[in-house]
C-alpha cells in the first residue's frame, strides 16, 4: 500500500508538472505573439499555415509607409522621427550582385528566394531539406544555387556554420596559408582546441606551421554580414493607424495587424472520423495548435489597441496640437491603468508603429519621463524648449544656462541649472562661452 500511495504521490507530481510545463509554453508562445512586428508576425503565420493543414491564414494588405514619411513640420518637431539609416543592408549588397551577375533563370530565382534566408550576420537559415518543401526545387538545384550564394561578396557569406564560413574565407583568399583550407575542414575541432600536434603528425608539417594556420585563421571574421547596416526594407507596416474624420479624432487597428486565421472543420471530422489512434492525436494537436493561434491573437490586437488608446489619451497634444509636446508617461502608468504588467507593456510598444497624417511613430516613442516628480512637464518636452530658447539667442551673446533655467521657469518649467546643462548636453548643444560668435 505504501509502494502505491507512493506512486500515486509521484504520478499526481509528474502531472502537476507537465501541466504546469504546457502553461509555461502556452504563455511563452502567446509572448512572443505579442513581441512581433507585423512582418514578423505575418512570416510566423504563413510558416504555420504550411505546418498545420488544419489552418488557412488571410493576410490583408496595407500600404507600406516610408520610414521618412511625414511633413516637414513634423520633421522639425522635438519627437525625432524613425532613423532612416543610410547604410546598405547585407541584403540589398546581395541583392544587387544577383541582378547584376546572374541572368534570369531558375536558378537565379532559388538563390532570391535563399537570400530571405540569410540573417544580419551572414548566415543561411534554412535547410536545403526545407527549401524542397517550400519550393518543390529537387536537391541538386539547391546545392547550385548554394553554392552560388557562397560565391557571393563578403567571403563566407551563406554558411550555415562558423566552420563552414572560415573555410569560405580561406578558399576565397589567395594568400591563405597551405593546408589551412584542409585544416578547417577536416580538424577544426582539433584547431579550436590547440590539439596542435595531433594536426602536425597528420598532416606532416612542422608545430610552427599549424601556428601560421592559427594565426591565419583569427584574422578572419565569425561574421561576415556584420559590417553592413541592419536589413532594411525603407518602409514599415504600422499596427495602428490615427486620423482626424469629419473632425473627429479616430485611432484604428490596420488592416494588415489583423490576419484573420481561419480552421478547416470539415477536414477535422473526417480526420477524427478515423479508426486510427495516432490520426486522432494529429488531429488534436492541430486543432490545440490552432485555438493557441486564434486567441493569441486576439490578445496581441487587444493588448496593442488598448495600449494605443491610453498614448492617445494622455499624448493628445501631441496628436491634435501644433506644438507635437509629449507629456509625461512611464510604462508603469499604462501598465497599472490596463492592470498588466510593465514587460507585457514593453511589449506591444516595442517595435510597433503608429501612421499619423504628420509622420510615422514607434509606440514607445510616447514615453518620457517627467522633469521632477511634482512636474507635468516630460524632460522631453523641457529639452525641446531649451532648444528653442537656445536657437533664438543672440549668437554674439549666448545665453547662460542660469538664464536658461529663468526662462523655463517664466515658463512654468522648474528645474535646476544643473539640470538645464545635462539637457543641453543631451540635445549635443555646446556651453554658452563655446556657441559664441564673433562674425
């Protein structure tokens, strides 16, 4: 009796801990839901609708908006707009020597479709045993249009690992050191760990050689995509889209934020109608795997929309006003108001984008810290006005941060001349006796 109550004591702990396993992934999936941008959450989507056959995903369309979109008022508003950076994707690099050296063939259209695949480092994420499901391609073609990719400008670009990258690097290098190239591929173990004279009894060359190939081989780079700018497309999908209609102020979801993902109940019946136990279990999962999808996302749209909604409350002003002033706001103030946590809030502003008629915003943005706890006024907002009072000096006679602090608080801005500095600092603004002028 002891031995049973005693395996029933264990088996009611394993359950307690398997059902406490599922909770903990069904509450990480539905994070990280919540953490994707609309191209991320569209990719994550259409991967699932090729895993689950149960599910059919409808993707709306929505117009791509110009990371630099916006009047020019807006552009000189103290809230900076999304950074367009200038430099070239590892992407876009890739891109051009396709179009520029590959004609327009089969092949050229596996190595497109390979570089979506390619991450921000230079390496490829995906299987050739996945590039046949997705595109029918049979396996030789893709070791072609591989091997093509790996020809390509930086030097190890399209490896799947660092071993294979540094073996690009060195093949494509005509002053590499001899033997390093066989080296790397067949002891690289054996060189990462300074088994070195093993190598040199292999190879039968001298300790001070396997040295050179070292040497050699820590010049090269674990990343070779890293000295590109960050894959970037020029535009972003926003999530939330705000607009005055007949007069009225209206914040909305897009069209695109709101995939609508649909259940094949038909397939699923004929599925369970089965006599075959592992049918039936397939069948489960599927439909599990859906209903976890569905009410994701709606958590996802709620969450942001309710989100938005409160930026809007307390930034109206910045929304309906001329002067763009954020006031005050902290995460933990939208968090306590939709009784969530901080880090569900950080969430959905983090990589989320608001379209205006003025200009394309990330949500957390709208968040500023107050200038001192009995104040109003954002240091956003503070900073902006030492702008301005900075920019309408006499230039033979610039103003002191002492000044400076009066000013501000003629202006009903209390803060300290220490404070005034820090500020100015931050906005990249030079003391007064270095501003001056003597033309």
């Amino acid at each position: 009796m002891a031995m049973k109550q005693g395996f029933s004591q264990n088996q009611a702990q394993q359950q307690k801990q398997i059902q406490r396993l599922a909770m903990t992934q069904t509450l990480q999936q539905s994070i990280q839901m919540l953490q994707y941008n609309v191209e991320e959450l569209q990719s994550f989507l259409k991967q699932k609708e090729l895993d689950n056959p149960l599910i059919t995903v409808e993707m709306a369309t929505e117009q791509p908006i110009s990371k630099i979109s916006g009047d020019s008022g807006a552009h000189e508003a103290f809230m900076n707009q999304i950074s367009n950076d200038q430099s070239q994707s590892l992407f876009d690099y890739l891109l051009d020597q396709v179009h520029l050296t590959m004609r327009d063939t089969p092949l050229r259209h596996l190595v497109l479709f390979l570089l979506d695949f390619v991450d921000d480092n230079g390496y490829l994420r995906i299987s050739n045993e996945d590039v046949i499901k997705r595109t029918g391609a049979d396996e030789i073609a893709i070791i072609d249009a591989v091997t093509l990719l790996q020809q390509l400008d930086p030097p190890g670009v399209g490896a799947r690992n660092l071993q294979e990258s540094l073996m690009l690097q060195t093949e494509n290098d005509e002053g590499s050191p001899d033997q390093a190239y066989l080296v790397l591929e067949d002891a690289f173990d054996d060189l990462v760990g300074r088994r070195w004279e093993k190598i040199a009894r292999k190879y039968k060359i001298e300790l001070s050689v396997v040295q050179e190939i070292f040497d050699y081989v820590r010049t090269l780079t674990p990343n070779p995509g890293a000295g590109f700018g960050k894959q970037d497309r020029g535009y972003i999908i926003p999530d939330l889209i705000f607009k005055i209609e007949n007069g009225e102020p209206r914040l909305i979801q897009s069209k695109a934020s709101k995939p609508k993902v649909s259940f094949a109940d038909q397939y699923f019946k004929q599925l369970k109608q089965t006599t075959d136990d592992e049918v039936h279990k397939y069948a489960a999962e599927k439909k599990k795997e859906y209903d976890w999808i569905a009410k994701s996302l709606g958590q996802r749209e709620d969450t942001i929309l309710r989100v938005g909604k409160i930026i809007f409350e307390r930034q109206r002003n910045f929304f309906l006003s001329k002067t763009k002033e954020l006031n005050p706001l902290l995460l933990r103030d939208v968090a306590n108001k939709l009784h969530l946590h901080e880090s569900t809030i950080s969430r959905a502003v983090n990589g989320k984008y608001i379209s205006t008629p003025f200009g394309t915003f990330e949500l957390k943005a709208f968040f500023s810290n107050a200038v001192n706890q009995n104040s109003d006024v954002s240091a956003d907002a503070a900073k902006e006005r030492i702008r301005k009072i900075i920019d309408a000096e006499d230039k033979s006679k610039p103003i002191s941060d002492a000044k400076i602090e009066k000013n501000l608080k003629d202006d009903g801005i209390t803060i300290s001349r220490r404070t005034v500095a820090k500020y100015r600092e931050a906005l990249g603004i030079q003391s007064s006796s270095k501003r001056k002028r003597f033309e």
